[in-house]
C-alpha cells in the first residue's frame, strides 16, 4: 500500500510542478534568447558575435557607439575633432564615469585599452580596426589623442565596434569570466549552457534603463526556441533561428515578429585560385545557374533579400546590380560549353548554420540543372576556419560576412576569395583613404558593378534579422547594425 | 502468426530499402520550391517536404540509409562478436578471461560516445555510425556466444571430438558454433532493432548521416522545426521507425520462442 | 579473503579501463582537423595571436606530454581547462553533473515506478487481454524512438496545453519545484524505454515465482493470493531488475545525451556536444571519461547487489537494449 500511496504522491507533486510554468512577465524583468552561447564574455578577445549580442552597449561601452539606426554617436567621448591633416583624432572624455567595480574612467584608462585592443599578438578577433593607428596619446585627465599613420575617415565608426570597448587595467584580464565595465547594467552570473544575468548598475553615468534584471538563455535548438516562446519561458528571440515558423507567430496577436536588416552579405564564396574557377565564364555560369528567388524561398522562407554585391540593400551607397547575373540557365549551359568545362563537378562546403545549410542543398540542385555535378559537404566552423578560411581547400562555399562595411576584405591578396580585376582593386583602395562623402558613394558603386560583373563570388541574400518577441515589449532593435541586443531602452508597456 | 505479419512487414521493409537504394519513384536530389508541402495525391502518395521532395521516395531513401546502417552495424557485431566469444571459450583461462574483460572495457562506452569521439576525429557520416554502432555490438555477441557456448565444450561430442584428435578451435566452429547459431540469430534481431533505433538517434544530433544522404533520423531532425506547419513531415519517418523497429523485435521473439523454448525467461 | 581478492580485482579493471579510455580518446582528440584557438579568434585574427593562444593553452607541447600530463591530473581531479570557457573543467563537470544525474535518477525511479505495477498486473492475469495490452504496450515503448517522443511531448504538453516548461533548466537556486518540472518531460521521454523493458522482466520474473511451489505454500498457510504475490512473487522481481538497471545504464547515458538535445538542458550531453563542435578537448575528454567512469561503477554496482541479493541468478540476462 506503501507504495502505491508514494505514487500518487509523486504524480501530485508532477502536476504541482509543472503547472505554473509561464509566470506573468515582472515589469522590470526581460528573458532575452540566443541560439548560441558565447565562449567567454570579453568582448576585445573573441570573434564570436554571441559575446557582443549580451555585454555590447549594455556591459561594456566604448568611445564611440552605434545607434539603431546605424549611425555613430558619442558614447564615452563625447566630443572629437579630426586634425586639419587627418593624421590625428582628438576626443573629449565624459567625466565622472566609474565601472562596476567603482574604478573611474579617464584617459590613462582609455589608453590603456586601446593600446591592449591593438598590440601585436593580442587576441582581438579585428585588428584591422586599429591598424591606422600610430599611437595613442593622454593629453589630460579627459583627453585623448589618436595619431594616425594614415588618414582613416572611419576611425570613429572603428571605435564604437565591440571589439574597442573601454575596460580597465585592474579588471581587463578577468573579463572572459567576469566582465566589468562602465555600461548601464553590470555583470550578476553566468551559469554555462544557461544563462548570463545582467543586473542595472546603480553608478551609471547615463540614464537608468528601465529594466532591473536582464537574463540572455542560451537556447541552441530551433523547435525549442519555437516551443520555449509560445509556452512563455523566454520574452523575445531578436535572432530568431527558424524562419519557418513565422506564420504561426504573426497569426498570433501576443507577439511581435520584426524582418529587419544586418550587416550579414550572404554570399556563394568561389575559390577563383583554383582551376577552372579562374575562368571568369565559369564564375558567371555559378551565379547565372542561382535562381536567388528560390534560395530565398526556400532557404529562408521569403524573408531575405537578394544582393548582387557585397553591399547591402539598406546603404546609402547601394545600387542594385542583380540583374547583372540574373538567373538564367540556358547562358550558365552556353558560357560552361563556351569555357569547355564538361563533367565540371565541384563540392560546396557548408558551415552549420541553417541558412548555410539550407541554401546549399537548394543551389546544389541548381547547379545540377545545368549540368554541374554539384555536391554538398557540412562542415563544423572549426573545419571550415581552418581548411576552407585559411588553408583555402575549397570550391564554392556558403557563409554570411556579418561584419558592417566590409568591402575591403575584397582588397586583401591573402583572403580565402580573391579577384584579379585591378578596377574593383584600384576602387578599393581609394575607398580606404577618402574622406569626401560624394566621392565615396561614387567609389562604392564602381566596387558594386564590378563585383558582380567579374562574378568574385555568387552573391545570393542579405541575411534578415528575424525578432520575435513579446507584444507588451518595446524598445528592441528592429535592424542589425552589428551584432548586438542593446536593451537599454527596453520597456514592457502595458 | 505473429512470425508471418512480422516476417511480412520485414520483408517489405528491407525489399523497399533496397529498390529505393537503385530507384525511388521521384528524384531526391532535385527541389522544386514552388511545389513544396504540398498535400498528398496521385503523384506524391505522401506529398512534398520543405523542397518539394516527393515525401514517399524521401522515406524509401532514409530507409535504404538507415536499415543499411543498422544491418552493416549487427553484422560486424555478430561476425567479430560470435569469432571472440568462441575463440575465447575455445582457448579457455586467460584467452576467455581477456575476451570478457575486454568486452566489460568495450561495453561501457555508449555507441553515441563512440559516434561523438569518432565523429571529432574524422568528422561525422554513415561509415561512422556504422562503426560505432558496430563497436557497441561486438561484446554484446562476445559475451552472449562465450555463455552459451560453454557448456557445449563440456558435453559427450565435444569429449568424443577431442579422442578423434580435433582441435578446440575445429570443435567451435563445427560443433559448437552450430548450436549456438540460433541463440545469436535471435539475439541478432534484437540488436538490428536497436541498430535502427541508434542510427535515428545519431544522424538526428548530426552524428549519423549527413546531407545530401537521407536517413530516417536526419529526416526527423530536420522536419522538427515545421512540426506547427507540416507535422506529417516529423510524423512519417517516426512511425516508419517505430514499424521497423516493432516488426523487428517482434521477429526476433518469435524466433526465440521457437528455436529455444528452454529459454523461458522472458517470454 | 576471496572478497577482498575479487574487490581489488574490480578495481583494477576499472582503473585500466579508464586508462585505455582515455588513451582511445586522446588519440582521437589529436587527429581531427581544426584548432581550437584558430576557432576562438575567428576570421580575421592574426596567426601571432593564435600563436599565443596556442602556447596558452598548452597545444604546443608533444603529444605524450600531452597525454602524460592529462593523465596525473586527471588522478587528482584536474580535468584541465576548458578551451572555450576558459575555467577548470571539473567546475563545468560539477555544474552540468547537477542537471543529468537528476534526470538520470529520475527516469530511472519513473520506469521502476511504473514497471512494477504493469508488470505485476500483467503477471497475474497471464495470457488474457489486459497482459496482452500490457506486452504490445512495453513493445511499441521499445520501438518509438525517445528523440520522437520527447518532441511529441514538448508540443502536446508545452505548446498546445501549455502545463510544462519547453525546455532549458532554471536552476536548482530557483527551487525544487520548478527544477523537477523542466526535468519532468525529459525524464519521461527517457523512461519510456526503460519502462518498457522493465515491465516485461518484473512480468516475467512475477510470472516464473507464481509457478513456484512457495507461492502455492504461501496460499496454503491462509494469505491471500495477492498477498503471496506482493510478499514472494514481486521480491524475485528486484534481482532481475537491479541488473537490467545496470545493464541498461549506458544507453541511458547515451539517450540522455540525446534527450538533453532536445530539451536544451544543460547537462553533461550538452556539454560534450559543445565541446565536440568547438574543439575543446579538455571537456571532451573529462566528460567521455566521467559518463564511461559512471557507466562501469553503475554496471559493476548493479552487478554486486544483484548478486547479493540472489547468487543463482547467473541466467545470463542478455542486453535487451535501446540506445
């Protein structure tokens, strides 16, 4: 009888467990998900975009930031002037801001970060930020000079990436465990393969935000992610990782979904050192054979939108080049008979993200149609970063560059892709150092046609930033400048 | 009876898996966005996936995969398996003493464990799942063939096999191996039911199969996500394993019952 | 004497045991392509920096030094540092071991606890219907993949009826309750085989007492015949499944690795996956070695109680299985 009286006890207790799973939102509490755990929580120290998605505006503030909207604002400068020579940058520091830890910030303290973010062998994940740099100079308590050895007209945008972030001698080397910072919420716990919580720090400088504690769940599976959003444990997904999904949650009045824009170009990479993809016929027979329209539907249900360079469709500069690589099957047949490549077989190596995944069984077919034998082979990032990125053994591959304003990678000789057309080179170049804004424009729209004309790469979409989230939520970004979930002006409504 | 509805579900099983390795009645390696999830009808008996894949030939193909996978894995259990188990009865002392200790060492790493070491080193597929399927496999048919083959070392024609000057090697594989050819036979289909179980379990944490190869728990793994818009598509390759995996141990006990009816422990 | 002899024999098996284990998957660990500091500095690091990483990390030292090194500490605890975390891996153990070895503990007291009644209920009523569903029950337990159910259950129970957590894990700190509740449906989903397999031993087991002459002794002394069975028939049950549970425990292991997938948990699964994809060879290693550690101790554990409590039971049990 014993244990009969034990089961009904235990299936009591389950019931009593599992019944108030979704409590009402607290107005000052956010569950915030992510598909990925960052490796550590130092944001000068590592390229993984999760690191910058928790700490970046709302932990860790730099000189400079990023808006929304994209635009640079000052953060913990808050003034600059570029020298009549534009071989220096002057900034005017904000005065009494301490970190987390009651440490002030001031120029000693900015140089030092600067000049950590920079040195040689640091484990900054974008040292091309700094490479302008010739040295740092303290010429006060609230004042920095930046000497440049090259005029750098992006040397402020440089600056307000996460990767430049201000953090102090005493605390700099514990970041990766313990982040200290200046920013309106500090670091409360980690517990890994969860969550980060982040609690609002009482000696921020700025505005308090209106949140009291912020969780970031790690949730890496998709149908959990779905599941997790509509049973209540989490309040809002801003990168949501299944856009399949989506008409379930837009029928669905308790939450709001957002199709924003990133910085991610995603692009078919070709490894044009390598025969026959030399032959710029071959290069346009891949992108003439991409229907980007059904890679779009298919990989991404409709929510991307297609590019035909390496420039987003929400930069000012863009132009819209698709046209000059439409899909068109009969031409992708003509040029590969024209190159007399026949048996042309190639293998498309895919990173493990969904989108990369999915297109490339999507352009694997594609290719077959007009005669290319085209296989797939997933690869774990690992894999990729060290056979695809640097030891370049690769055909085509498929992997979004998340990074803003990145046209340069294309001027690298060393990079994984490379061209060999000396005006996309030259245009380039004069990007690198001009400074006039109508001129640049100008610059950036050569790149753009003659990227696609020569065919660099098969240019398929721009990656969406998918939110979804609570409706009683406002305040999140709609758009993706770089990497992060500023939640500083979150704000549950009622 | 129930050998003949099993025997009948098994048949069409492996007869499917092994037309789909050659034909299938669409192609599986085109897409075709426009015609995907569509319903089911003449053409597409189960309708189409997320690429407008004719769902049916899909099933067929993850079967070929998946089937093939767990026959290839039981294989390599009962040939290595049953050779160790023997040899080490056959040899007897220390020779028995190592096979089983060697099986213990064996027997505590899970074939998923297997799959994920094997899988970092030479990157996840089908081969692997094989292999680490097939590692977990062998002490079970080591110790099962050792313990049934014991006492039939002991017994009169064993002895009589000796006078005529046969080897203890000669005797396992002429006298012994014969008797206890059911007991593994049986044992054999239990273990195929769990080769298809693990097989889904590995390509479904992208262990097992990788793209473009289908299997039954790569399909699983990749319809999850559309279970609110297209549930048949998770629903399909889970019940075509439970089937599988039903027929085949239902077989297995029926055989069990009848090529052994001493054995009526768990009958 | 004897005693003595065959516990230092367990012993020593063990401890070879996780030497070769750990050899294995050392080995395995230094063939792979990939490197893990090239994949904490990303696409646009230096080769100087994951220089320094590298030499950090320890990975340019020789491979037997390596090995040497990973082997006396792991004799003291020290699993090293984990690669992409960056703290001590025995922390992380300690951290995940928190999550998984409740839910293993769970789904196993979840099988027994509904093994035990359906197989007793099953054993009494021998050859009609009801034992008949309850054998077609544990059958179709056995086929239906866990990975499956578990999917089936976050969307009847967490999406649609919305009465449980979808997935992920608030944290003992959060309180019992809501801790068993995340561990509830994957608990369930892992139990569902267990449970099944149990159900037809305690049915057999039962079944094969009742036909024993002291059952029929034990009526004829005046109890009642459900008396005799709880008293006689259900304790020749525990022999068996003690032994199951020990035979069983590396494929719950291996489908709470998977189920944990599933269900997002942070548990040791999750961690050895994560460290699998990264690279991180320090937590691959001391996660293999503390779920086959656990395996064995569990299996040998199973063994001797068993043993113990009935020495005739030698009827080699085969490894009736699910993964």
């Amino acid at each position: 009888m014993k244990r009969f009286a034990f089961v009904a006890a235990f299936i009591l207790t389950a019931v009593a467990v599992s019944a108030p799973s979704s409590a009402q939102p607290q107005s000052d509490r956010l569950i915030l998900a992510m598909a990925l755990e960052p490796p550590h929580l130092d944001p000068t120290a590592g390229a993984a975009g999760a690191i910058d998605e928790i700490l970046y505006a709302n932990v860790f503030e730099g000189l400079t930031r990023v808006l929304a909207n994209g635009a640079v604002a000052p953060a913990l400068a808050t003034s600059w002037t570029i020298a009549e020579d534009d071989l220096s940058a002057t900034f005017m520091l904000r005065e009494g801001v301490t970190f987390h830890d009651g440490s002030p910030f001031n120029a000693e303290v900015a140089k030092f970060a600067l000049d950590r973010a920079r040195a040689d062998g640091a484990e900054n994940a974008q040292p091309q930020l700094f490479a302008a740099i010739e040295d740092v100079v303290v010429d006060g308590p609230l004042q920095l000079t930046i000497r440049l050895s090259r005029p750098d007209g992006d040397l402020p945008y440089a600056l307000a990436w996460g990767d430049a972030v201000m953090v102090h001698p005493d605390s700099a080397e514990a970041n990766k465990q313990t982040p200290v910072g200046t920013g309106p919420f500090k670091f409360e716990r980690w517990r890994r393969g969860d969550r980060v919580v982040l609690v609002r720090s009482d000696t921020y400088w700025g505005e308090k935000p209106a949140l009291n504690t912020v969780e970031f769940a790690f949730i890496a599976d998709p149908t959990v992610a779905l599941a997790a959003l509509l049973a209540g444990d989490v309040h809002a997904f801003p990168t949501f990782p299944t856009p399949e999904s989506l008409p379930i949650l837009e029928a669905n009045t308790d939450y709001t979904v957002s199709i924003g824009t990133t910085e991610g170009e995603t692009i078919l990479a070709i490894n044009s050192r390598k025969a026959p993809f030399d032959d710029i016929r071959v290069r346009r027979a891949i992108s003439a054979a991409i229907d980007r329209q059904a890679v779009i539907d298919g990989a991404m249900y409709g929510t991307a939108t297609p590019i035909g360079a390496h420039v987003p469709p929400h930069d000012p500069g863009y132009i819209d080049v698709t046209a000059v690589n439409a899909y068109d099957p009969s031409k992708a047949m003509a040029l590969l008979e024209e190159a007399q490549v026949a048996d042309l077989s190639v293998e498309i190596a895919l990173p493990p993200p969904a989108y990369a995944r999915r297109s490339g069984e999507i352009i694997a077919a594609q290719l077959r149609e007009v005669g290319i034998d085209a296989s797939v082979r997933p690869v774990e990032w690992a894999e990729w970063l060290s056979k695809v990125f640097r030891g370049k053994e690769f055909d085509l591959t498929i992997v979004a560059h998340t990074e803003p304003a990145d046209v340069g990678i294309y001027a690298r000789p060393d990079y994984y892709f490379a061209t060999k057309d000396q005006v996309l080179k030259d245009a380039l170049a004069a990007l690198e150092t001009e400074g006039d804004p109508n001129a640049r424009m100008e610059l950036l729209k050569t790149v753009q046609t003659r990227m696609a004309d020569d065919a660099v790469n098969a240019f398929l979409f721009q990656l969406p930033k998918i939110g979804v989230w609570d409706a009683r939520l406002t305040g999140l970004w709609q758009n993706a400048p770089l990497q992060a979930n500023d939640v500083t002006g979150v704000s549950w409504s009622e | 009876m129930r050998l003949w509805w099993s025997a009948l579900v098994l048949a069409v099983l492996l007869i499917g898996a092994l037309v789909a390795a050659f034909w299938t009645p669409h192609a599986i390696d085109g897409v075709a966005i426009a015609n995907r999830f569509a319903s089911p009808s003449r053409q597409f008996p189960l309708g189409t996936d997320q690429y407008g894949r004719d769902t049916l030939s899909m099933l067929m193909a993850g079967g070929a995969t998946s089937l093939g996978v767990a026959a290839a894995a039981t294989i390599i259990g009962v040939g290595a398996g049953s050779v160790l188990g023997l040899m080490g009865v056959a040899f007897g002392g220390l020779g028995d003493g190592a096979v089983m200790r060697i099986s213990d060492v064996v027997f505590a790493f899970p074939a998923l464990i297997v799959a994920a070491l094997l899988a970092t080193a030479f990157g996840p597929g089908s081969i692997n799942a094989v292999i680490a399927i097939g590692i977990f496999n062998i002490p079970v048919f080591a110790r099962l063939s050792a313990a049934s083959a014991r006492r039939y070392f002991q017994l009169e024609f064993a002895d009589a096999a000796r006078l005529a000057g046969k080897s203890e090697v000669r005797i396992a594989a002429e006298h012994v191996a014969p008797n206890i050819a059911p007991i593994i036979a049986t044992q054999a289909a239990t273990q195929f039911a769990v080769a298809i179980l693990a097989e889904a379990g590995l390509s479904y944490v992208g262990l097992g199969a990788q793209p473009p190869q289908v299997s039954w728990g790569r399909m699983l793994a990749e319809s999850q996500t559309l279970v609110p818009i297209a549930p048949q598509l998770a629903i399909w390759p889970g019940i075509a394993i439970t089937i599988s995996v039903f027929a085949v141990t239902a077989f297995g006990e029926t055989l069990r019952v009848r090529l052994d009816p001493r054995r009526t422990f768990e009958a | 004497m004897w005693r003595l002899k065959a516990f230092l024999k367990r012993v020593g098996v063990l401890a070879a045991t996780l030497i070769g284990a750990s050899l294995l998957i050392f080995l395995a660990m230094n063939v792979l392509p990939g490197d893990p500091a090239e994949v904490l500095l990303g696409m646009n690091a230096s080769p100087e920096a994951i220089a320094s990483l590298r030499a950090e990390m320890g990975l340019d030292r020789s491979l037997p030094l390596q090995f040497a090194d990973f082997v006396g500490r792991a004799l003291v605890g020290d699993f090293g540092v984990s690669a992409t975390y960056g703290v001590p891996v025995i922390d992380l153990l300690a951290e995940r071991a928190s999550v998984s070895v409740p839910l293993a503990v769970l789904s196993v007291v979840l099988s027994v606890m509904f093994a035990l009644p359906a197989g007793l209920y099953a054993a009494t009523r021998r050859g009609r219907p009801a034992d008949r569903a309850v054998e077609i029950g544990a059958q179709v337990g056995l086929s239906i993949p866990n990975v499956w159910l578990g999917l089936m259950l976050v969307f009847v129970f967490a999406v649609t009826l919305k009465i449980a957590p979808a997935g992920g894990f608030p944290g003992w700190g959060a309180g019992v309750l809501p801790a068993l509740g995340a561990l509830l449906l994957p608990a369930v989903s892992l139990a569902a085989p267990q449970a099944a397999i149990l159900t037809r031993i305690v049915r057999a087991a039962v079944a094969e007492a009742m036909d024993e002459d002291y059952v029929a002794l034990a009526r004829a002394k005046g109890l009642s015949h459900a008396q005799a069975v709880r008293r006689h028939a259900l304790a020749n049950a525990w022999s068996p499944i003690v032994t199951i549970i020990g035979l069983q425990f590396g494929f719950l292991v291996a489908g709470a690795i998977v189920i944990e997938t599933v269900f997002s948990l942070p548990g040791l699964g999750r961690l050895l996956f994560q460290g699998v994809a990264q690279r991180d060879l320090a937590v691959v290693q001391g996660v293999v070695l503390v779920l086959v550690a656990t395996v064995i101790v569990v299996n040998s554990l199973c063994d001797a109680v068993a043993d113990w409590r009935d020495p005739r039971r030698r009827a080699a049990i085969p490894p009736l299985a699910s993964p």
